[in-house]
C-alpha cells in the first residue's frame, strides 16, 4: 500500500492505527487525538499504550474506532 493511503477495513485496528501513525506529521503527534476519562490522549501516548496492548491502549483503541478515526 503506498504512503498516505487510507488503510483498508479489513486490516485489524492496531494495524490500521500504526498505519495512520505513521503518517501524521511529527508536529501533530503531540496533539490531542481522543479524551478518556476527561484527561486529553496525544498521538504518542496512543501509539505507545496501544503498541504496547496495555488496558488503557485498549480503551483509547475503542474510542478511536468509535470516532471512525481509524
């Protein structure tokens, strides 16, 4: 799949995640990308509980899909 592409439905969520990860811009990572529990989640954060499958990387993965952000 090339660069910047929208990652298909088919690939399972932490892929698809990783893959649009990816391709934001170092700038952006910082940057707030869902609230849990009222406390703001920045793309770093996401990415390394998400990768590392932890409890909350779950959540934020839910909430994601739920926002069809990914």
């Amino acid at each position: 799949m090339a660069e910047g592409k929208i990652p298909p439905a088919g690939k399972d969520p932490i892929s698809r995640f990783n893959l649009i990860y990816m391709n934001l811009p170092m700038a952006e990572r910082i940057q707030a990308v869902a609230v849990i529990d009222d406390q703001p989640v920045s793309w770093e954060m996401a990415h390394r509980e998400i990768n590392n499958k932890t409890k909350l990387g779950m959540g934020i993965l839910d909430e994601l899909i739920m926002l069809k952000i990914i």
